[in-house]
C-alpha cells in the first residue's frame, strides 16, 4: 500500500448527525439506503461488510455519533493487497450533519480515483436522498 494515496471528501447530510450515524452503522438501515445485504458490528474489532460482500473490514474505533473508523478491503482487489482504511467523522451543520470521510492507503492510482467517485455516487447521494424520504 502507499500510504500517500488517500483522499478527504467533505459531504452534507440532511439530517442530525445523531441519525446520519445510525444510517451509517445500522445494518437494515444501510440495506434501505445501499441495497444488498451489509453488516457493521459497532466495536472495536467487529467485522464489517457492505454491498452484499463486495467489500469487507474490521472496525477498528468509533465513538457513537462523532467519529467511525474501519478497513476496507473489496473482493476485486488482490488477495495480497493490504486492506485501505476509511474514517468517517461527523459534525452538526446548518443543513445537518458535515461527514468528513478520509480514506487512505489504497494500492493504486486507479483505485483511489474509482473510489472518489463512488464514494459520491454510491454512499453519500443515496444516503441523503433516504434521510429525505425518512422525514
């Protein structure tokens, strides 16, 4: 891994960031959200695993409703590449909830740059649009 390939992305949620948390560790809520079938055991060391296996981890810290951090490894990558490692930290904002998500470590170029996209794409959007139809 190359640890200089990371990048930060800075996203508002329209929603508390008590509910974007949630969302975010709540293995039904993520299914409503995401699709596909997903897990997040909420400690240290629980296993992780969203997009029905596409990608899987490990948590390894969180405080409830500020800060989540856990691996993250897709079964595209190579089996000997080292999982990458995704921080989420959440803040209140006047819209709602400011996600902060950096994500570090990735083997290549390629997929740093796929991921910046999907993150947008595939989390952040379809999240938000669900807080919204939750209200």
């Amino acid at each position: 891994m190359n640890k200089d390939l990371q990048f930060e992305i800075t996203y508002v949620v329209y929603a508390a960031p008590a509910i974007v948390f949630e969302a975010i560790v709540n293995a039904e809520k993520i299914r409503e959200w995401g699709g596909g079938d997903s897990l997040l055991e909420l400690k240290e060391g629980g296993k992780f695993m969203l997009f029905d296996n596409w990608v899987t981890g490990e948590v390894q810290a969180f405080t409830k409703n500020k800060m989540l951090k856990h691996t993250w490894k897709p079964n595209t990558w190579s089996k000997k590449a080292e999982p990458s490692v995704v921080t989420y930290n959440f803040a209140a904002h006047p819209s709602g909830c400011e996600i902060r998500l950096t994500h570090e470590n990735f083997p290549n170029q390629k997929e740093m740059l796929s991921h910046q996209d999907g993150w947008i794409d595939n989390v952040f959007e379809p999240l938000n649009d669900w807080v919204i139809e939750q209200r």
